[in-house]
C-alpha cells in the first residue's frame, strides 16, 4: 500500500471492484501545444471499461518506468463520465502530505511520470487524473483525437469530486496543489471550494491569455461563441494537418530534446492516450473561464496562498498576463524562470529544477505568498 495513502472503499482499483460504495474548419491558429492531441456528439471510451490488471490503465514506455507505490482506477462522475487516476505512495521521508497534480491540455499521468518520482523522494504523495475527453478518461466527441468540452465548469466539477471521493479518504495531509497551464486555470475556477482544505497552490505557466493569435481574448471568445450558437462547437479549430505530433526543432514547449522524445513515445506506445486538436467549443469555454479568473473580483476571493511560475520564454500562453494577475492576487507571489519555455516540468534541468526546488518550498512554508 502507498505510504500515505489508503485502500479506496469504492472504486475500481487495479481492475477489481472493491466492495463499499469531413469538414474541417480553420478559420485562424492557435499555438500548437494547445491545439494538440456534450451535445449530440457520442462517447468514444479510451479505455477498458473493465480493466484485468494495473499495467490496463497505467502504461510504461521507453524511458519512462511506472514510478513506485502506484495504485490506480477509475471513479464516475455525476454525469456519468469515467476518469481515470492513479495515486502514489511517498518514497523518500519525513512523509509531507500529498500533491494533487493537475495536467494540461493534451497531456495524461503517464507524461508526469519523472515528476511524480521528485514528488515521492521529497516525501511527497502524489494523486492525480486525466481531465474528462483525455488520456486515459472518456472521451467526449466522436472523434476520439479531438479536445472537446462544452464548459469549464465541468473540469472544476470532475476535481471535486476527485477530492472528495479519491483524494480526502484516502490520502495522507496536508494537502497541496501543482498543476500546469489548463489544469492551473481549473485550479483556479475550482479554489473557492478548496479553501481549509488544501495549504497552498503552484500554478506553472497558467493559462489567462493564449500567445500568437493575431486577436484578443475576447475576440477570441466571441467568434468561438457564434460559431457555437450555429452549432459547429464540435468542430476541429486549427491545429496541424491530422494532428500529426510536431518535430522538436521548432517547438514551443521545451527545449530539452530527450524530454520531448519520451514523451512523444509515450504516444507513440500508447496512441489511444494521445490527442489532437481542440474543438470550437473547447477553444470558447478556455476563453469564458480565463475572463473569470482574471476579474478582479474573483483574484481577490482566492484565499489560498498561490506561487505563480511563468516561464520567461513561454510562446504558449502569455507571462505578461501571469504577472498582472499574480500582482493583483493578495495570497499570491511569482517566480519567472528566464529562458525557460512553457511546459517546465518538461525542460532541461537547469530549468526544471528551478521550480521543484520553488514548489516544495512553498509548500513546506519556507517562501511566503507575501514574498
């Protein structure tokens, strides 16, 4: 059993029932990292809804070994969407309570797997799932590859009762939060709710405002918003020509190259955890809950001490926005790494280590929010 975390009473874990409780539209690009891999669409599983064993829904690749004291399953949400989470036990000791890790658009657990490992030798137990309609969760639109979401509310909704049913009975305290980009926005719209329940939160290069789009935000929103009202919210939007995954030299993720080939094996291994571009719906909902956020009304109710972590070279989502909202949050600081790009935990070292060494002393208390 994981150190610092408990048996589940309800719930498929390790694949046995414990008893208890053609037209593509592109009318504009949007960055690549975010355009790659509920209405009337139908559900496409991605993964067994009856799973025989653990390697059935934690799946290793080339270079990227299953951390130790992993427990995995699958839990349903209200409105009957099946995702998938994994918790892992810590390592390294004195035990520090549990991080509930938050993953971006287009990632999975699999893709954390190294930092999950760093979580565990500082004595850290990690929980954490795949978002509704990625990795190894259910997906939400016909095409299996297309991002898709009617509402943020829903991701907010899903880590919720992520918390209450997964995370509060069976995992050591006190608890804490790292999420990356989409899952630092829902960490966000979801904080409200996790006041006196989670100590402090580490936000890596959260999205607020999307880079290299030739228009605002808000322009953004109202044009996804009126190709949703003449019902093409389930429609690719930009992204490349069948969301083939794109070659290091160029990207804009990281510059660490063997980083960025594991994690293309993962895909490569495992396509069914991959995904492609996102869909017009996808694309507003991002939009309608980042103008949430970024009011100022909704920054000043956030009552959980926040680090911010921009990534000085991000190309994805804009520093300048992480910075204006870290200043107007009062439970809030910011690290800027100079140089690094937008997913860190997925950069060189020199980069890398830099907000490890941020986070876990933020949450250990030794760097205030008042820094």
């Amino acid at each position: 059993m994981p150190a610092g975390c408990n048996v589940p009473s309800t719930r498929f874990v390790m694949g046995r029932k414990l008893p208890g409780r053609r037209f593509r539209l592109s009318l504009f690009t949007f960055p690549t990292a975010l355009l790659l891999p509920e209405s009337a669409l139908s559900v496409v599983p991605a993964i067994n809804p009856a799973p025989a064993s653990m390697t059935d829904l934690l799946f290793e690749s080339p270079g990227n070994p299953l951390p130790q004291n992993a427990e995995a399953g699958t839990f349903m949400t209200h409105d009957r969407k099946r995702i998938r989470y994994a918790l892992f036990g810590a390592t390294g000791r004195p035990l520090r309570g549990t991080v509930i890790l938050l993953q971006g658009r287009n990632e999975c657990i699999e893709k954390y797997f190294e930092t999950i490992g760093d979580l565990q030798k500082a004595g850290f137990g990690v929980a954490t799932f795949d978002w509704r309609g990625q990795g190894g969760s259910q997906r939400l639109h016909r095409n299996p590859r297309r991002g898709h979401v009617q509402r943020f509310a829903y991701y907010a909704a899903d880590l919720e009762q992520f918390y209450q049913d997964i995370v509060l009975p069976d995992c050591r305290l006190p608890l804490f939060v790292l999420a990356h980009s989409t899952g630092a926005l829902v960490a966000l719209l979801a904080a409200s709710g996790l006041v006196n329940q989670v100590q402090r939160m580490v936000l890596s290069a959260p999205l607020f405002v999307i880079s290299g789009v030739p228009f605002s935000m808000r322009t953004a929103r109202r044009l996804t918003g009126f190709l949703r009202l003449l019902g093409a919210g389930g429609m690719r939007l930009g992204g490349r020509r069948n969301d083939e995954p794109p070659a290091f030299e160029g990207n804009v993720l990281t510059s660490d190259p063997e980083r960025f080939r594991r994690n293309a094996r993962i895909y490569d291994v495992h396509p069914e955890l991959a995904l492609g571009s996102p869909s017009v719906a996808w694309v507003n909902a991002a939009c309608r809950a980042a103008a949430t956020v970024s009011d100022g009304e909704f920054l000043a109710g956030i009552h959980i001490p926040v680090l911010f972590i921009a990534a000085g070279a991000d190309r994805v989502v804009s520093t300048r926005a992480i910075e204006d909202c870290a200043r107007r949050m009062r439970s809030a600081s910011l690290l800027t790494i100079d140089g690094a790009r937008h997913e860190i935990l997925q950069e060189v070292d020199v980069y890398r280590e830099q907000l490890l060494a941020a986070a876990k002393a933020f949450m250990l208390g030794e760097v205030t929010s008042e820094a």
